[in-house]
C-alpha cells in the first residue's frame, strides 16, 4: 500500500508556490511611501490563479464571480489602503493554496464537484473555497483530511443505504470539526438529514425535526443519526408504514427507524376503501355524531370516515392541528354537495329521457358546452359514433363519468 504523502512544517511554510515571497512582491510593485494594497491588484491576483487551476486541471465551471468575492470584497475599487495589510497576506496564501492544489487528486477531485459555473451566491455552490483554505491552510494536509474523511462518512452511512453527498461534503469542509472522526460523524449526519428533509429524487422521511431540535436542545450527529437507524429498510416500505414511524419518531415513542417499522407491520392494517390504499390503525376507531372515524396514513395522515350507509370520504390532515371532528365536518359538507349534484344529476337525466321523443346531441352541442373539436372527434372516434352529426342522448349515458360528456348534456339539458 502507497504510504500516504506526509510533508513536515517546515516544508509546509515553505509549500504553495511561497506565498511570503508573492506577498513581498505585491508591496514592492505597489509601494507607494509605504505599504498599500488596492482592490483591483488582488482581484488580477486571484483571477491569475484561477486561471492557472483552469489550465492546470482543464475544470471551466469556476464561478464566473470567483474573483470578486474575496478577502478584499467590500472595499474601493482603485482606491489604496494602507491598513488591513493582513488582507494582502490571506490573498497571497490563497493563491499558493488554489496553484497547489492543482497538483494534489482529492483537492481536484473536491473543486470539481462542488464548484459552479453559476456564481459564488449560486444555491448549487457546494463550497466555498476561500473558507475552505483558511480552515485548512496546508494543500497536502486538506487532501489527507479529504481523503480519511469520505472513506469514513461512506463506511457510517453503508447502513443507510446513501454515500456522502457533495453538500455534506461541503458543509463539513466549510464549518464542520477537523478531526477525521468527528467530521465523518457530521457529514454522514448532514448527509441523512439533506434526503430525510424531502428528497425529490428519493422518497424522504422528514426528520428534519431532530436535527434542529430534539426536547428543546439542539442535537448532534450522533443523535440524529440514532434516529434514523434503519433508513436502508424505510426506502423500500410501503408510504403509509414510512410516514407513521416518522410521526411515531417525532412523538419520541421509539428511538429509531428500526423499531417503528417493526411496529408498524403489527400494529396497521392494509385498508383500500374506494380504491384509495391506505395503513390504519384499528385501535383509533372513534366515533362522533354516530359517524366512525378511522385514523391511516398514506403519504400522510388521513382520516377514514364511514356512516354505515356505504358512504365514506377520505380527508387528508396536511396540517398538524387537523383533527377527527374537522375531518368529519369535511365529510358531512361533502356528502351534502354529493346529494345535491345526484338531484341535479337525476333532474337532467329525466329531461333527456322524455316518453314522447327521442333528444339529440349534435356536434355543436359538444362545442357550445366548451369542448373542443380534436377533443369531440376522438371521442366519437373511440365510441363508434365518427362521421355522424348527431347522436341520441341515450348512448352518452353510459359515459357519464368524463366530464366533457357530463358537459354536453347539461348544456342540452339547459335548452329544453
């Protein structure tokens, strides 16, 4: 095995292209009396090795902005200063930093992934590299550090079925612990938490909650990672079993993933009332004006409401105060509405089945009721009614379930 590329202090002081000797540089070409230093030199200064890194590494999707948002962000233009000189010197050490570091793989490798095109105040900036070199001002010690560190997230998150994401990455590099072990633990973390909070490429569990606050006290990693024990099995459950171990975590019933799931399989029942598949939970039955209330979960918390005549409705509790009273309230103002339209549905059906004729619907009848012609041809297309220009009302009965039907004859309905 390859032993890893140690540098010595001295070697470092003296790495990065020697920063001190650059700086020295700069005060001798601007000097001026005495020291001073303007905006636009140091801003030449970083663009020249960001165009060294380009050339060097053949990566183009540098911020367009790079420049502008250094150290020196903030002051005139043209103007020369002669206080704030260590400005000049964090300049320099970063322009050393970013020519080094396109010589070391893992700094490469990290600068192409989390860098964009975009600009520095772009949301897909991943990283920002000014912070990242001052947090980590040895180029050879930061690839070390890059390397251990997503060997180690990797090997933490194996059980969760995810791999360090580039954001994590990022957080880690910019504002996370510089020990190995500590930062693997807040990057697998933060990794979790980035799909926990919704991911839309994957289905999320939102346990965002327990990363922000957890009894009123913020909580770490270690924590946070504890509760989503079992993320791996929770990917592949069903969407009502996942988001009730979710509110289950959040009640702090369970400890983790692991347990809720295993709970859930004995606890919820698989219920597919009017084709809509849902998880309940028997022991929640309740009832309120004789009306039985069943609480389930599907992507979320639903509510199962039956009156015993064959009637039920399904009401969606989005928000977090929805309860069972508010979802029969729902359900009572829906059958209402429901009652009302099979009346008006009835009225219109006996208008059009007089016992002394036959009514007919003409094809300008489809487009006075807002249909379009494409839309009324491949219908009578589809139902062996092409080429002719009317039909009986009779043989759009069967297809009252499209709405462009019920249209039509509600309009013809109207004109009788």
């Amino acid at each position: 095995m390859r032993k890893p590329n140690y540098v010595s202090e001295k070697e470092i002081q003296a790495e990065s292209f020697n920063w001190r000797k650059e700086t020295m540089a700069y005060y001798m070409a601007n000097a001026v009396g005495r020291k001073s230093w303007d905006r636009k030199g140091l801003h030449a200064l970083v663009e020249s090795a960001v165009d060294y890194f380009v050339a060097k590494t053949g990566f183009k999707e540098m911020p367009h902005n790079f420049a502008t948002h250094g150290p020196y962000v903030g002051y005139n233009w043209e103007k020369k200063q002669y206080e704030n000189l260590e400005i000049v010197e964090e300049v320099a050490r970063f322009i050393g930093w970013l020519k080094k570091a396109a010589e070391i793989p893992e700094l490469i490798w990290v600068i192409k992934n989390t860098q964009t095109h975009r600009g520095m105040n772009s949301p897909y900036l991943q990283l920002n590299l000014y912070t990242f070199a001052k947090r980590h001002p040895s180029p050879h010690r930061a690839g070390r550090f890059v390397r251990r560190l997503r060997k180690r997230a990797n090997r933490i998150l194996f059980g969760y079925g995810l791999k360090l994401s580039w954001r994590a990455l990022g957080d880690t590099l910019e504002y996370g612990p510089r020990c190995v072990g500590k930062a693997a633990m807040f990057a697998a973390a933060k990794t979790v938490e980035q799909f926990a909070s919704g991911s839309k490429r994957r289905k999320g569990i939102n346990l965002n909650n327990f990363w922000r606050t957890c009894e009123g006290r913020k909580v770490n990693g270690r924590d946070f990672l504890v509760k989503a024990r079992g993320w791996r099995d929770a990917l592949t459950a069903p969407d009502g079993i996942r988001v009730w171990a979710e509110e289950k975590i959040q009640d702090s019933e369970y400890s983790c993933l692991t347990e809720a799931l295993a709970d859930a399989h004995l606890k919820l029942v698989k219920d597919v009332t009017d084709g809509v598949e849902m998880y309940v939970d028997p022991t929640s039955e309740t009832y309120i004006h004789g009306i039985k209330v069943l609480t389930g979960w599907q992507k979320h918390r639903m509510y199962l409401i039956s009156d015993g005549t064959g009637r039920s409705y399904h009401y969606q509790a989005y928000y977090y105060g929805s309860t069972p009273r508010a979802a029969v309230r729902a359900a009572l103002k829906a059958w209402h509405q429901q009652k009302q339209l099979e009346r008006a549905h009835e009225q219109m059906l006996s208008k059009l089945r007089p016992a002394d004729r036959t009514i007919l619907v003409y094809r300008e009848d489809s487009y006075r009721a807002g249909n379009c012609q494409a839309g009324t041809s491949a219908f009578a297309e589809r139902n062996g009614f092409n080429g002719r220009p009317f039909v009986p009302a009779e043989w759009l009965f069967p297809h009252l379930e499209n709405t462009a039907v019920r249209r039509v004859l509600n309009q013809v309905a109207n004109q009788l």
